[in-house]
C-alpha cells in the first residue's frame, strides 16, 4: 500500500505518543481535524495502523534480563514448524518468535526476572519443547536502541 507524506507524518507522531488528541495529532502534521481523523480511521481500517499499546519499561515491572534465543527444530517440514510455533504462542517469557532464514530456524525474545530465572525457563521449558534440536543464547547486556516504532517514510 503506498504511503502518503501526510499518512507518514501521522503514523511518526502515533508511534511517538499514540495518546494525541486528534485536534493536536492534526496541528502537528499540518493538517486540520476532518482529513486528520479520516486519514488515521482508514488506516486503522486497512489495518496499516494495528492497534494502540503503552510502552512499559520492563525493568521497573521486574524483567531484568533480555536474551535472544536462537533455536533449531529437528524437522522443516510445516506441520512441525507450526506445531513449534503454537507451542511458542502459549509462553509469556517469550514476548517475540520470527521465523528466521540462515543457521537457525527461529528467533525468539525471551524476558525474565533474572539469571537464575532465565536459566529455569531455558533449561525446563524452551528445551523441554517438542521438536528442538537446538538453541543458543545470547543474553543482552545493554539496550543501545530499542525498538520504538517502524521507520515510516512515503511510498508511491
């Protein structure tokens, strides 16, 4: 779907604070209210704009400890990469699963309290999974640039 100049700027200001009013939303991005709010109402329609969530600091809710777990699955077949995935689905630790191409099959965002509980939830729930023949940890020392929002620039 192309994006718009306009559409741009409104999804950069969403993804800065989703709370805008539309009045303010519009008077940042240079429009004025109507075509503001038609514009984000089709985008939510279209599904361009997905939902809106709070940014919550993980740290200050007790999830001191990041790690991307890289996992291999015994079989490619598509059954058994979905059945992974579905098991991937139901585990609150794992806040992001991509289904990834090179050495691994998966990527997954594990979350966790601390050390310990991190090594808890790898060694008696990711590896107790069905169908892993392999995982790799890589736990995050420091955050340089967390995700905040999606570059978002007019297409035609």
């Amino acid at each position: 779907m192309p994006i718009e100049p306009a559409d741009a700027a409104i999804l950069a200001e969403l993804q800065d604070d989703g709370r805008l009013t539309n009045q303010d939303l519009a008077a940042r991005v240079g429009l004025s209210a109507s075509p503001c709010w038609r514009r984000v109402r089709q985008m939510e329609e279209t599904g361009v704009i997905a939902g809106y969530r709070a940014v919550v600091d993980r740290r200050k809710v007790g999830l001191g400890v990041m790690a991307f777990v890289r996992v291999k699955i015994d079989s490619h077949s598509e059954a058994e990469a979905k059945a992974f995935e579905n098991d991937v689905q139901r585990l609150d630790d794992v806040v992001a699963c991509y289904s990834i191409a090179g050495s691994a099959d998966f990527m997954l965002q594990v979350v966790a309290a601390d050390l310990d509980a991190y090594a808890d939830f790898a060694m008696n729930v990711i590896r107790r999974l069905p169908r892993i023949k392999e995982m790799e940890t890589a736990i995050v020392l420091k955050e340089v640039k967390p995700l905040t929002g999606w570059p978002v620039t007019p297409r035609r």
